[in-house]
C-alpha cells in the first residue's frame, strides 16, 4: 500500500541515496505513520520495498525508540525522565499527565488518542518538563501548559486534522 499510495515520493527518496538500504528509516517512518506503528505487515513491506531481509527491518524497528512494534494513540506523549529531567520534576509531571490521561505508562487512553510513555534524554533538559509529542517538543511544561496541550489535541483530533509533520519531515527535502 505504501508503494501504491506514495510512489512518487518514495521513488524520489530511494534516488537521493546511493543503496536504497540507506532510504530504510525514512520509510519505516512512513510505514508507522501511516499504519499507527510498526506492524510485522508494515517491516514485510518496507523490507519489499528495499529488497531488504525483513529481519534487518525487525531489528531497527525493536531498536529504536521512536518505533512502536505495537499500536498506540494518536499523540504518543515521550515525557523525557532522564536525571537532569527528573531534578527539574519530571516524574511529578508524569504522575500528573498520567492521572489526568487516566491510563499508566505506556498505557492507551480509551478513545485512541494518547500513549504515555517516558524515555531517556530528549536533549532539552534546561526547559523540563518537557515532552515529545509526534516528533514535537513541548518543554517547560506545568499543570496549565499540559491542560492546554491536551484540549488542542483534542480539539485537532476532532476536526479531523492529520498530522502531517512526520510525512512533510520524511520528504521535505525531497521538493
């Protein structure tokens, strides 16, 4: 489906590389962000698209963090809770999200819309809290701000806006 649905852009990122193994995580971003996260269907048809062995897709997808071998929410919120994060409360801040999400960690709110998850150093420990929400950093976060954040995302979803930073990320230099 990837190939039918972006064959043009796919074609034009398999030529800015000398192998087209080089082009791998591009589209396995592509691949998640179309399907919700990286099915063993999604890693078999990037892998085709490559010529790849499926294993070696397999192997990325269960290394790197922004992967999901399994399916989440909409917005998956990456709250950083690394040291320097934490001294500057991000594990109160996790506390609070995940009450007021009402799911734990790496949990899944009822209606699809967030996952909650923490990871280790997403580079902006000065402004923590912060969190990665669709490769975007929301940082300096308190009660108000995350509030806010949620009702936009809300208010987005309902609308029906797709978020397209992932797709226009993966192929803007492409244009």
């Amino acid at each position: 489906m990837l190939r039918e649905k972006y064959a043009d852009e796919i074609d034009a990122l398999l030529a800015r590389f000398p192998q087209k193994k080089s082009a791998v995580l591009h589209l396995m971003h592509l691949a998640q962000n179309e399907y919700g996260y990286m099915s063993d269907e999604a890693m078999k048809e990037v892998a085709e698209i490559l010529d790849l062995d499926p294993t070696h897709v397999m192997s990325l997808a269960g290394f790197y963090s922004l992967y999901y071998e399994e399916p989440v929410g909409k917005y998956v919120l990456e709250v950083c809770n690394d040291l320097a994060c934490a001294l500057r409360g991000a594990d109160k801040f996790v506390e609070m999200a995940s009450r007021k999400l009402d799911i734990p960690v790496d949990g899944t709110t009822n209606d699809g819309l967030f996952t909650l998850k923490t990871v280790m150093c997403l580079g902006a420990c000065d402004r923590a809290p912060m969190l990665q929400c669709n490769l975007k950093f929301y940082e300096n976060l308190d009660e108000t701000k995350f509030d806010n954040m949620i009702a936009d995302l809300r208010a987005r979803a309902a609308e029906g806006d797709a978020d397209p930073s992932v797709v226009e990320r993966i192929f803007s230099y492409i244009k």
